[in-house]
C-alpha cells in the first residue's frame, strides 16, 4: 500500500455513515414541480438528470477515481420515493446502539417539513402496505417470509463488459435507432416503447452531464493546486472524465472511472438491492492492462493503485437504512457488491489473468468491509488462483468466498440461457446466480421453511402468537405416518407460497408502472432492443427467486420426528408438541435426546440426507418454473443472507433440540453444532443436494486457525474446495477465527474495529454486529483437528 | 470383527494429503506421555462423565445388571456386577455414559473409509491405520488393509513397529507409506518410559527399510526425555544409516491431552513432562538437518 492508498483507506475506514438529505430535497422539490406532466420513465429520466446536474460534488484529495453518491465519502442519500422515513426512522438511526447513522437534527426537522408531507402514502412502500391483502400481512407478521421489494427496489445487476466497448454517445445512438424503427400502425406498444426509449437516451445525457461537471471541477482544482504532482493527476482526472462516459475507454484508468460512473448513476437513480456490481473486473480490464503494459504506459504498481482507489470507492457507499423487517433481517453497511475474479470467458477458456492476482493483493492489502471478492473456479482454472485465495482466506476477513464456475454455467444453461452468455454470468449479491449484463435477476424474499413446518405442527396456527396463518391440514396428534405428517407439511409450503408469489406479482408491476430504471435500462441488453424497462420483462433473461431458508432446521426436525416418533415409536406427538410449546422447559432430557440421537443433514448419514432431499424437491415442486409477470418464471435459491438471525427469532422451539427464538441454520449448512463428522462429511451431504436446480446455493465453513497454519495445509484446504466443486458444490466460503479471539473482540471492540468476520455471502466488521449474530458466528461448529 | 475408538475424517496431519484415520483399540507400550490414553487398553469400558450428566435417572431405571447406582451426585458404576451390555451409552440423552471403544467389522469401518473416496483421489490422500497400535489387532489390520489395496486407496499405517518380524511383513506386503516413532534410542530410558526396549522396534525398522518401504519417522520431542543433543544426534545418525532418503517430523509435545486422562479416570504419569524452547526446536531440526535428513516441524 503506497501512501496514497494509505490515506485513502484511512479516510474511508474511519469515516462514520451520515444522512444526507439533498437527494430527498431535490427529488420532492422536483416532483412538486413536474409529476404529472411526463410519463412515468420520462418522469425519472429528468429526475435523475436533475440531480446529476445539481447535486454536490465531491472530489477528495489524492483521489485517482472521482464521484460520489452524496456530498462526501460515506454520504447516504434516502429514496422517499421507495420508502420514506419517518422523523422517528430517522431518529432511530442515530440513536440505535448498532450500525449507526449519523443524522444532523436540523436535517430531520427539513425532512419533517419538506419531504414526508408530499410522499406519504404515495412511496412504493406505503402503497404496498395499503393494498396487501390481510392474510399475507398475518403470515408477513409471523415471519413466515420477508418481501424484499417492499422497501428497495428489485435486486440490481451485475455488468458484462459492453461499457467498456460502448460509451453513452454508442448507446444513445443504439437507441435513436430503435425509435426510428417504431412501427406505430401496427406495434400497439410503440407509444410506450418510445417513452422507455426516450428516458433511456435522458438517462445517457444525464451520466454525460455528471462526468463532465466533475472535468470542470478537476480542471478548476488544477488551476488552483500549488502542488504540481497533484495539479497533474487533476488535470488527467478532467481528461478521464471528459472522455468517459460520454465515449467507450482507452486506457485502465479510464475503464475503472468508466465503471465507477456507472456504478454511480445506477445507485443513485435507484436504490436497487445489492448495489451494483462491475461481474469479472479481472477479464474486463485485462486487455486494457496488458496493453499499456506492453506500450509502457502503466506498470502493475500503477494498476495496483488505479484498482485500490476503486475498491475505496466501493467501500465510501455504504447501504441506505432500512427500516421495519428488512432492518430486523439484514442490519449491515455493506451494499453487497461482489466483484467475480477467475471463471471463464465467453469463449470458454480461463479468464484468470495478472489482473486477477492483482485484485486479491488489493483485496488483501486494504481489508476493508466492500467490496466482496469472489474466486470463481473452473476444472480449467489454475491452481495458482485458487492457492492466492486461499492464502487470502487464511487472514481470516472471510473473503474472498470461493464459487463453482462449472456448476454456475450449469445452473444458467439448464435455465435455457446459452452458454456464452452462462459463461460471462457469475454471481452477485451473497451468491445469486445471474446472467451479468443480460438478466433481471430478481430476489423477492425469504422463506422461513421451518416455519411452514412450525405452523403444520399446529394445524396452520402460529404457536407463538396463537393466530391462524396456514391452513387446516389436520391435527398432528392424529397422523398415522411420517408420511401423513410430510404431506401435511407440503399443503402448508404451497398455500405459503402461494400467499408469497400473489403479492410478489403485484409488487412487480408497481415497479413497472411507478418505477422504471432508464440508466439501468440502457445498461442491461434486452431492453434498448426491445423498447422495455429493465423492470417490465426489457432484459434478454428474467427470473423471479425465492430464497428458502433453514434447510438445516427442517431436514433435523423432520428427521427427529420421524426417528423418536414414528420409527422407534419412544417419544409420543403429544408429548413433544407439548416440550415445544413450553420450549423444553422441564423436558431437558427429552431435548437432548432429541439434539443427541437424531440422524443430522451435514454427517454424510442418508437417513438424515434423504429427508434434505425430499424436503428440497418439495421446494422446487413448489417454486421452480412458476410464472412471473413477466412471461417467465419463479426459481428458487438456498441462501439465508441474515435473515436465519430474524427467522429464528420468530420460530418457536423446534423438534431437532434447538430452543425457541435462536437461530436457525444458515444457508445451506447444517445446523450449527450437528455436524460432528468434519468437512468431508459435510461436503457429502451438501453434494447430496441437487444443486444445480438452484440458482446459488451458501455453505459456511468455521476452520480453527491451526487447521491451516502450513501452505500444505492450506494444499489440503484447496483439496477440500475442489472435491466440493467436483461434486457439484456452487459455493463454499470460510471464516478462519477462533472463539477466544471473538470473545475478546466482545469485550474490547474497540481494539477489534478492523476484525472481519464471514456473515453470510458477505463480510462484515464483527464488533457492528449485534449480539445475535455475533452469538451466531460464534455457535457455527468449529472445524479443528 | 475388532476394536477401534475412533474413525477421523479430514485427517490432515496423519500422512499426506486428506485422509481418514482409524484408531485402533490396544497398545503394547505404555509410554507415559500417551495422547491417546484411550487407546492402550484392548478392552472397553463404559465411563461416565460428570460435566455432561443432567440426573435425569435414565440410566438407572434402565440398567439390565443394576450396576449403576447415584451416589454424592456421581453415578457410581459396579464393576462387579456390570455386563458391559452398553445399555446406558445407548439411551444417556445427554452422552454422559461413554465406550471407551467399539466393536466393528470391517464391512462397517470399510464403508466409513469409502465415503471420503473422492477427497482422496481429488488430494492425493488415503486412509490411516493408528491406534492404539493397529499391529496389536493383526488380522483386523490385515483384512483393512488387503480390502482396501483391492479398492485402490492409498493406505498408511501408524506403528510403534513392536511387533513379531513376521507380522511386520506381512503388513508391510500391504501398506505403502509408515509412520514410524522413534522415541529413544537408549534401550532403558526407553523402558523406563515407555515399557518395553527398543530392540524390536529398531529391528524391524531396519526390516521395513530392507524391504524398501516408504518411512515417515516421527519423534515426539519432549524436554527430559528424549530432545538432548545426544539422543536427537543418535536418532538421526540411525535414520541417515538405514533410510537416509526419509522424511522425520518433529512433533513437539503438548499436554492437550491430561483431560483425557480425567475423563478415563486414569492416573496421570508421574512424571512431569514440558514441551521444548523455541531454541531447543530450532537446534534438534539443525542437528538433524545437518545430517541430511529432510525435517518437518509437526505432521
């Protein structure tokens, strides 16, 4: 890290997340002013136009790659439009005790005053709210699923490499030409087409206006720099910017700040989940690197600094507050943008290069909580790549995570997709599959599948609240078989299911009507060509996920049931549905009996594997292929983010000894502690399920320190990876920690500020998270020797 | 049919690569470190442990033999009139009640060792006979090991080799790498710490190295026995005269293990035992560098 880097990192670690309120301020002022007048994507076209010509600049010193979201490093703008803030909210958020935000009072006063009055009850949220039917809200409120669009907008994307070859000046062009093609005698959409079209070419002018507000400002600072090294760096920064975005890059630095406006204009147009992701930067930017580096004009020094000032950037945007359930669910800074290092190229040959080696030194080097960088492992891929990240890995920040390129592409392909466009896909988000630059790839929400289990237990009522939420499905007590018990637990999963996708539906289409992205639009294929928003079926590929949650809890429970109750016939339904209910109280015996003697998923033991099985093909009976609104369809993924922390808060005692309210099991692993077999026998029981149905899959591994304190362990440890993905695996990842060192971070968080620990399919600081999830990480089964 | 105590999987520290380690039950020697005290004995006990019990009387009420009885809070076990049936490590919700081992045949430690196959042809590992001393149990060992040559899994045994010539051959016809102790080369101070003399130990190692069988020496480095520059001289002046090509780990002693020994119920040794300087390390790995040898510090 040269002293630049050092400052920068600095600057960015230690700055505290703050509220800024201009966007809010401009957007209701424009709003006041303009709804009405234009269609809604020339609506938010202008809008977002707007606020690249007005809003604050920011251009730091020493930086190398410029913009910023808000006024400033760590500024975090609110999205009225999305979810409006109460004063309360806003108050909330300076004064909780974790994941803070600095709030200036006078600011919520202007809030008070100026933009609660005009969006409540127009925000998509408040609209949401007032027209979901009430048995959704009774199942919502139970914790049976999350709604993820009901407060950020659908997932966004990751890019494939068109920016790189096409500036805004190509793409404005492109979509000239698809305006003069409009065929309004015999197109009945072409009046629409035209209004996408028309806010996507405002969008493209609006990105062009902001680069070059920032050239004008670079210039300025120049003239005004005493410093003459600095005086040049602003004067190339006023050339970057003039160039880029406006026309495709020449050089690195002009791919980087090409991306990072981008990146910018999208997070700023929206406030879409998981940020914004650039998909293999290594391969984007491998043939601008070995370019100059062939004509002298940088040196991998030079590269090195190009990419960690984009790291910082990434790590300046924190994510917007959340509120109600999402900020119960996943209370993080992170944003969750995922940069994809290694896979394959389109062609099918490694995309591994210098550049990708380069990413994890910067990776490595900075520590810092965002980026999230992934490996992305092939049967073609090196063994060197992998070996780089394992030795990153062993510092124990939990990144990079490590992804299955060949079952990634699998995924995509069974899903219809071709196999250039599988290729240049990878994951974002946590470990969402999707295809980079091609797809709208939407999450809508978590599935508590415990849960569903919980509520068949008690004939469709919540023990915990004694409300109707399922459906009567018969009185357990009553069951014969584990058979009658599981076909019970099915007819609960679809009416939930059902419950979910209805109002999924109709989310969508508020988003398509009321919300369209025109940036995002432009950047996505599909959309320009077919003159559609990138939320109203304009991307090349769409799909719709669920992400089902707990797949631990339920195949444990279930399994208990079926040994101690149906099988050796020693514990009767009575009983143990009484043992729940008073969650164990004065049935210690009877828990441990039933944490100790049931076959666990996560042991390589198929009379607990068979049943993870069952119940994962319920899932994809239930989910998989079922339609959007969009002419295309429902898949589900297996991934939990947080949300186990809340789920399990909101599950009652369950039948495999867990206790009531304390988490579930996370992702794909087993539960934490019933896996007692070591990592082989959980790979085995992982490759057991048929993963490639899915679109991700997240396996969390705890490895002790002293598991890998040789490179041949660290050999072993690549060994362990690539056996995994050979069985099929999408995804492992790893957090190298051991429990003292978390239980001193507890005490002294303080002089553990840096300590990163793995969540789910990010990282986070550990002394921000709260106590639960700080419990959590610490519950994960360790794998020692 | 034989006894074990233990089938490990992600073994990385028992010989090369990823493997599965079956512990063997029964041990010739009694050295007075043992990490493994509950591999010595042959035969298995029932124990019972204290932190885990949460008195619920199962085992009790259920005892066949009536040989457990609850006395000042411990559950009292009379050897006597227990028949070793098991019954209370079956039903103990909370595992207080343990076997110090198991009966097991082969078909059922083969299909342990089998399910980790793909890790061992992916790594380069195998499997691992220790113990315990896997010789002690001679014809569990040698149908492992002729069952797991047929599947082609790459097999190592860990052996204290005391053990009739005989025997060792007909191991040795079978297994393609040893992990071999050698813990001094003094034939009393052997004794003294361990039990028996190290004649046999040392013949058949050069019996091994006749047979040109791959060997992993491996020297528990303990301060007072056996870490002082004459004997760590000795042990590799042995190596280097026998199988210079081979590779000695050092596996420098730590007491890990005296909970082991609460558990079991078993005496501590009377000796006390430290775990080397940093300086004393560094100067055994010269010694033994010096000579030739190729030295690793821990498995």
């Amino acid at each position: 890290m040269n002293t630049r880097i050092e400052y920068l990192r600095e600057q960015s670690f230690n700055a505290t997340p703050f509220i800024s309120i201009e966007r809010a301020l401009l957007e209701t002022r424009f709003y006041r002013e303009n709804a009405g007048k234009y269609s809604l994507p020339v609506l938010r076209a202008r809008f977002f136009k707007k606020l690249c010509e007005e809003k604050t600049l920011y251009i730091g010193d020493k930086e190398l790659i410029v913009g910023e979201r808000g006024p400033g490093p760590k500024a975090v703008p609110t999205f009225p439009e999305l979810t409006c803030h109460s004063t309360a909210d806003l108050e909330t958020l300076r004064q909780r005790p974790m994941t803070r935000y600095r709030v200036n009072p006078a600011d919520i006063k202007t809030y008070g005053e100026s933009v609660i009055p005009y969006w409540k009850g127009r925000s998509i949220r408040d609209r949401i709210f007032n027209n979901v039917p009430q048995d959704w809200k009774n199942a919502y409120k139970a914790g049976l699923f999350t709604e993820f669009m009901e407060q950020r907008a659908p997932g966004h994307t990751a890019l494939d490499g068109r920016i790189y070859g096409l500036g805004m000046a190509d793409f404005k062009a492109k979509i000239q030409e698809q305006i003069n093609v409009l065929d309004y005698i015999n197109d009945p959409k072409a009046p629409d087409r035209f209004e996408t079209l028309h806010a996507m070419e405002i969008a493209c002018d609006a990105v062009i206006m902001f680069a070059r507000r920032h050239a004008d400002l670079a210039k300025k600072m120049a003239n005004k720099a005493s410093d003459t090294m600095r005086k040049q760096e602003l004067l190339e920064i006023a050339r970057v910017c003039k160039r880029v975005p406006e026309h495709a890059p020449q050089t690195f630095h002009e791919a980087i700040q090409m991306y990072w406006f981008v990146h910018l204009g999208t997070i700023t147009e929206l406030n879409g989940w998981d940020a914004m992701s650039p998909g293999h930067l290594d391969q984007h930017l491998a043939p601008f690197y070995e370019k100059e580096l062939a004509d002298g004009s940088i040196d991998r020094e030079r590269a090195k600094e190009l990419l960690a000032c984009l790291w910082i950037k990434i790590n300046n945007h924190t994510a917007p507050p959340k509120v109600g359930v999402t900020a119960r669910e996943s209370g993080t800074y992170n944003d969750f943008t995922q940069i994809n290092l290694g896979g394959l190229k389109p062609d099918g040959t490694d995309g591994s290069s210098e550049v990708s080696f380069i990413a994890l030194e910067v990776a490595d080097e900075l520590s810092l909580l965002q980026p999230q960088p992934s490996v992305h492992i092939s049967v073609k891929t090196p063994d060197r790549l992998l070996d780089a990240a394992t030795r990153v890995i062993r510092k124990g920040y939990g990144y990079p995570s490590v992804f299955n390129t060949d079952t990634v592409i699998m995924e995509q392909v069974g899903m219809g997709k071709t196999i250039e466009d599988a290729r240049e896909g990878g994951t974002s988000g946590c470990i969402e599959t999707g295809a980079f630059g091609k797809e709208a790839y939407i999450l809508t929400g978590y599935l508590n599948v415990p849960k569903i289990l919980e509520i068949t237990l008690n004939n469709g009522v919540d023990p915990l609240t004694g409300k109707m939420v399922g459906i009567d499905t018969g009185d357990p007590g009553t069951f014969k078989s584990y058979d009658e018990l599981y076909g019970a637990f099915q007819h609960q999963l679809a009416h939930i299911v059902d419950l979910k996708i209805a109002v999924n539906n109709y989310i969508e289409r508020m988003y398509a009507r009321y919300c369209p992205a025109p940036l995002l639009s432009v950047l996505i294929e599909g959309c320009i060509e077919k003159g559609r928003d990138y939320y109203d079926g304009g991307p090349k590929y769409n799909t719709n996920y669920i992400q089902c949650c707990g797949i631990g809890t339920v195949t444990d429970s279930l399994s208990a049931i079926k040994t101690h109750v149906f099988d050796h016939g020693s514990v009767t339904m009575d009983a143990l549905l009484k043992a729940l209910l008073n969650n164990f109280k004065g049935a210690e015996a009877l828990r441990l009996k039933l944490w100790n003697r049931t076959p666990f998923f996560g042991n390589d033991d198929n009379r607990a594997d068979t049943i993870m099985q069952q119940v994962y093909h319920s899932l994809l009976k239930t989910i998989d292929g079922r339609p959007n609104t969009k002419g295309t369809c429902y898949r589900l993924n297996m991934l939990s983010t947080t949300c186990h922390v809340y789920f399990g808060k909101m599950l009652g005692a369950t039948p495999n000894g867990r206790k009531a309210h304390t988490p579930q099991s996370d992702g794909t692993s087993p539960s934490h502690g019933a896996d007692r077999n070591g990592p082989t026998a959980v790979i085995n029981s992982l490759a057991k399920m048929d993963q490639v149905r899915s679109g991700g899959t997240l396996l969390n591994q705890r490895f002790l320190p002293s598991v890998l304190s040789t490179d041949k362990d660290l050999k072993k440890m690549a060994g362990l990876i690539r056996t995994y993905f050979g069985l099929g695996g999408h995804h492992i990842q790893f957090n190298v920690m051991d429990t003292k060192t978390l239980r001193s971070a507890q005490q002294t968080p303080d002089a553990y500020r840096n300590l990163l620990v793995r969540v789910a399919g990010y990282s986070d600081y550990f002394v921000d998270l709260d106590k639960d999830h700080q419990e959590e990480i610490i519950s994960r089964t360790a794998q020692a020797l | 049919m034989g006894r074990i105590f233990a089938i490990k999987k992600y073994a990385i520290h028992d010989g090369p690569n990823i493997r599965t380690t079956v512990f063997f039950k029964g041990c010739p020697l009694r050295c007075a470190w043992c990490h493994n005290p509950e591999g010595i004995s042959l035969f298995i006990d029932r124990i019972w442990i204290k932190n885990k019990c949460i008195a619920c009387g199962q085992c009790l009420d259920e005892c066949i033999s009536g040989a457990l009885f609850l006395k000042n809070g411990e559950i009292i076990r009379d050897g006597e009139r227990c028949v070793a049936c098991g019954h209370c490590v079956d039903i103990c919700p909370a595992l207080a009640h343990e076997s110090t081992g198991r009966e097991a045949d082969v078909n059922v430690i083969m299909e342990e060792i089998k399910k980790d196959i793909v890790f061992y042809d992916q790594s380069g590992g195998g499997v691992t006979f220790s113990g315990g001393e896997p010789l002690y149990q001679p014809h569990l060992l040698l149908e492992l090991l002729t069952v797991c040559k047929k599947s082609g899994i790459h097999r190592a045994v860990d052996t204290c080799v005391h053990a009739k010539a005989e025997l060792v051959k007909d191991v040795a016809a079978l297994t393609d790498l040893f992990l071999v102790d050698i813990k001094h080369m003094d034939s009393d101070v052997h004794e003294k710490f361990t039990g028996v003399s190290n004649g046999l130990i040392l013949e058949n190692i050069r019996l091994l190295a006749r047979m040109d069988k791959e060997i992993r020496f491996r020297i528990p480095l303990i301060e007072g026995v056996n870490s002082d520059p004459e004997n760590i001289e000795k042990t590799g002046r042995f190596i280097a005269g026998v199988a210079p090509e081979s590779r000695v780990d050092l596996l420098v002693y730590h007491e890990m293990a005296s909970s082991k020994y609460d558990k079991l119920g078993m005496p501590l040794s009377p000796f006390t035992f430290r775990k080397p300087k940093g300086k004393d390390i560094k100067r055994c790995v010269e010694q033994l560098e010096r000579l030739g040898l190729r030295v690793f510090k821990g498995g």
